[in-house]
C-alpha cells in the first residue's frame, strides 16, 4: 500500500489578474513541509492549481494523497470529472469553449497517474487551522520581492503593442 500523505493549500491574487502566491503545507507521519511561490502576473485559480501542483511534483514517491482545498474550480474540476471530459474533448469545455489554465491540467493529469488522489472541499476562512497557514503563506508569498514569472499565463495574455519592433 502506497504511504499516504494529506495536502492543503491555497491561492491568492491581489487583482484577478495581479500578483499572486500560493502556499501548501504537505502533512505525513514524520511532519510537515510547507510550501509558497509569488508571481508577479497570474490569476487566483491559477495560484489554486500551481499550490497543489508544484509540492506533488516535488514528491519523488507515489503516494496516497489527500488534497484538502478551498477552491470550487479545483475540487469541481476533479470531483466532478470535468478535467477528463476537457481533456477527451480536446481541451474544450461541454459548452465548446475553450478549457481555462490548460498548461497546468495537463501537469495535474501526470500527478493523477503517478498518484492516488482523493479531494477536499472546505470553505475558505472559516477558521481551519491548516487552511489559514496556507492562506497566509500565499498571500506573504504575493507580497514578496523576488516574485517570479507565470510563463503559462503571460504566453496566453500578453499582447504585442507595436509591430515595428517585431517586424521592422
């Protein structure tokens, strides 16, 4: 039987798009690690995927793995196999819209095979203990100096504003 382990995590945006962060904190037998990354230009479901992502593409086991989140985007997308049908869809959505944030559902559908995830849904800010501490890593996380780049997010949104220098 695989170790088991539980996940909790959060994301935060100042802006929707703005900076962002998250924080995690992995619990198994012998303690803890927590987790947080700030970017300078993102979205808050984003900063929810990247703080379940990253900490489990740390993990060089498989595991059984408990994510605990406050995110509907991410427990609906999982729980309600939304991710399956995007992905057999073409990465489109039931209503023929394109799937949101397909960069890092891709990365989760690796750590789907590689582990034996469960998920979570808790209301947000309503006095869990590991739920706060993730909350405020991601938002010390976003605050933070040495904010990096959201490559996936910056590849899809950035506009050019003057052919010239592209073109000259």
């Amino acid at each position: 039987m695989k170790n088991s382990i539980t996940l909790y995590s959060d994301g935060a945006c100042s802006g929707n798009p703005g900076p962002g962060g998250y924080g995690a904190i992995i619990k198994f037998s012998k303690g803890k690690e927590t987790f947080s990354r700030g970017f300078q230009l993102t979205t808050n479901n984003r900063m929810e995927l990247l703080g379940i992502i990253e900490p489990l593409e740390c993990l060089k086991d498989s595991y059984k793995v408990h994510i605990v989140t406050d995110s509907r985007y991410v427990s609906d997308s999982i729980n309600k196999n939304w991710l399956i049908g995007w992905s057999r869809r073409g990465w489109q959505t039931s209503s023929k819209k394109p799937a949101k944030n397909i960069d890092l559902w891709k990365r989760f559908l690796v750590l789907l095979d590689k582990h034996d995830i469960s998920i979570e849904w808790i209301k947000g800010h309503n006095s869990h203990t590991e739920n706060d501490q993730c909350d405020q890593l991601a938002v010390t996380a976003r605050l933070g100096k040495d904010l990096g780049k959201d490559d996936g997010y910056i590849e899809k949104h950035v506009e050019i504003e003057d052919d010239d220098d592209i073109f000259g």
